[in-house]
C-alpha cells in the first residue's frame, strides 16, 4: 500500500506541483513496483482523486503515461479510450492490475434528478426471472418475494420466522427446540438478501449464494454455527459463551462478535475474508494442511483453493463490502472472471468470444446500474462490441 508522503507526492504529481527532487521520489516508486502488488490500490487512488477539489478536469490516461515514461516503464497496450476527470458526474482512475493498463471507474448514478426506477423499468434485456428459495427442514421449499410479508411456519403450524420485504427474520424465539433444525436459504442471480438469525445475527447475502443456518441457536452446542457458499456480509452479536462459526469449503471462520465479509464462489480461486471490526480466525481444513490465522480490523484474507495457502494484507473495506449498497466490483479479476460477476448480478448468460482481452487483469467498480450501461461504458473504453443471440449476451 502507498505510505502517506508517496500519497501526497502524486496528488501534487497531478497538479503538476511537484519539486524536482519531488516528482524523481514518485518515478522512483513507480520502478521500484513495476510488476509487483505495492503498486498503489484502487482505493488508495480513488480517495486521493475524489477528496481533491482542484480536480475538475484531467486527463487520467495522460497523467500515469507520463510517469511510466519518466521512470522507462511500458505501458502494455490496452484498448482505452482517454476519458476525462469530473468532479462531480463522471470517471475516476483506476489502475489496472498489470502495470500501466488503465481501466476507468465510471460512476455511473442514476440521473442527476435522483429518480428511482421500478423494478420493470430496471430490467435488462436478456435477464431472467428466479426466485429466492427456502428449503425447511422436512424437504419442502417455498418461494420467498422480495417487497412482501409473510410468515414462515413448519409442518405443526409453528411461526419459525418473519419476512418483512427483502429481509428474513429468526428472532421471535416463539418456539422451544432442543436439537438443531435446519433452513437453508438460496438467492439466486440478479438479487440480494438479508437473514437476521435466531440471536440477532445480521447476514446480506449476496447473488448467486446459499446460506443454511438453524432456526435456533441451542447453548448446549457450544457454539453457532452457518455454512455459506457465495459471498455474505456478517454483522455477529456477541456471545463469549457461543462462538460463531461460518463454514464455507475448506475456509471457516471463526468470532465471538464482529463484522466481516465472505467471498467463496465456486468459480473464483480465491476465498476472501475482509474483516470490518473486530477479529477473526481464520481456519484451513484440508488433506494437505491444518492451520488457523488471525485477521485485524482492516485485513483481508485470502484463501488460494488450488495452493491450501492464505495471505493475509491490509485493504480498505469499503471497497470489499460495497456490494451491499448494490455496488458491482472487480478486483484484480481477469475479463473472463468479470463477466461471471456480471452474469450473477444481473442473472444473464454471457458469451465472450474477445479471447485477446479474455485473460488481462483489472480492477473497476460500478454503482448500482444496469447491464446496459455497463456494457455501453465497455464499448466506449474498449470497443467491446456486444449482440444479444438466442437468449444470451455475446462479447465480440
């Protein structure tokens, strides 16, 4: 991660207000990380650009191309379209994860008037529609709707849980148990979905994951224990007594009262947990190895599937858990892997057949838009030409 002066150093590079000796420390940065991970992180330049008030107009191609010339660096090619610096509508730079590539950060809002879109009104061509699915402890699955009530009962006419909109609620404790039952809540692509679980536990889940858990916490247990696959915001109320415990493949998790995020897809290589506050333990059960790390507030973990091996380095969480507020985020993600994103946030199938951009790596985030807009932004920087066959999406 960038230090405070280098921070400093390239907000003056940017304002062309760098000394001699000055703008020779930023060049000598730049070389000194060609080619490794202490290049400065999405985060760390998107708050130096956005918390600038000078930056009305700049040209942000431009801006990095200088320094790699400055420090005998090339820039390798990338199909970018210069794309100018607004203060207050428009794109932010990103800094690809290959050196010198640029992918932009477009904050692509809803118009300045703030209006909401319907449901309908916000639908892309080519999506489809599922349903968010919850399957009770004796087999049977009932369809949860977004946007309305209802109450969740078992076979004996018990009340197990609330739905209120686009939440599902655990907490009335109406009902005596003394083993552990299961629900087992699936969302499909295209949405989100928050459970609050029987000891007031908060868990957004994201599209495209599942979440068993027991209706009831039991003390005789010893602990409180949910599996997800998929990716998961948790808020856990404390309980010293009653660790909480999140399965997820070969990663687990361990906390007593915190909040973090969980990523493990099944198609990503990586698991990611990104601790918020608190701490948390890591642990890897596997064939090869059985080890336990611990995350800081502001620590990122990661889980490489294929290596049984974690990393562990500091990030800023926002950027890990903005998809809760809707955000779509690519963080060093190969073209490919990026467009698995976007076909579980928006519930598309998508077809790339652009296999000379298939393997770059990028970082870049969007706002809470549609799939349309996505893929316009991708053809004015990229040129990325698309059609819509059979039911499908198709990258040219």
């Amino acid at each position: 991660m960038m230090t405070e002066d280098i921070k400093t150093l390239l907000l003056k590079y940017i304002n062309d207000e760098c000394s001699s000796e000055e703008l020779e420390a930023v060049v000598q940065y730049f070389r000194q990380h060609n080619g490794t991970d202490e290049l400065p992180e999405v985060e760390e330049v998107l708050e130096i650009l956005k918390n600038d008030p000078s930056l009305d107009f700049h040209d942000g191609d431009s801006i990095f191309k200088q320094i790699l010339k400055k420090a005998n660096l090339s820039a390798p090619k990338a199909k970018t379209r210069p794309i100018i610096f607004w203060r207050y509508a428009a794109a932010f730079l990103l800094l690809a994860s290959s050196i010198g590539g640029l992918l932009y950060y477009v904050n692509l809002e809803t118009s300045v008037s703030n209006q909401t879109m319907t449901h309908e009104e916000g639908q892309d061509q080519n999506t489809k529609e599922e349903f968010i699915t919850l399957e009770l402890d004796n087999g049977e699955i009932e369809i949860i709707r977004p946007n309305t009530n209802k109450s969740i009962v078992d076979g004996q006419g018990r009340t197990l849980g609330e739905q209120k909109l686009n939440s599902l609620s655990y907490t009335g404790g109406g009902v005596e148990m003394d083993q552990l039952i299961y629900n087992t809540l699936t969302v499909p692509y295209g949405q989100r979905f928050k459970v609050v679980l029987s000891d007031g536990t908060e868990v957004d889940l994201n599209a495209g994951t599942q979440l068993k858990y027991p209706i009831r916490f039991l003390e005789t247990e010893g602990e409180r224990s949910v599996s997800v696959i998929g990716e998961a915001y948790f808020d856990v109320v404390e309980n010293r007594d009653l660790p909480f415990i999140v399965h997820s493949g070969d990663l687990n998790v361990r906390v007593l009262g915190t909040t973090f995020n969980l990523s493990n897809y099944p198609e990503d290589d990586e698991s990611n947990v990104v601790l918020v506050q608190g701490s948390v333990q890591l642990f890897v059960d596997s064939i090869e190895t059985q080890s336990d790390y611990i995350l800081k507030s502001g620590e990122k973990g990661s889980f490489d599937k294929e290596n049984k091996d974690v990393f562990i380095r500091p990030v800023s969480t926002n950027i890990y858990t903005s998809w809760v507020q809707g955000e779509l985020l690519f963080r060093n993600m190969t073209f490919e892997d990026m467009l698995k994103k976007m076909e579980r946030h928006f519930n598309v199938e998508i077809v790339n057949e652009n296999q000379e951009l298939a393997l770059e790596k990028f970082n870049a985030s969007f706002g809470e838009v549609t799939l349309d807009k996505i893929l316009d932004y991708l053809k004015m920087t990229y040129n990325v030409e698309y059609e819509r066959l059979n039911g499908r999406l198709v990258i040219k």
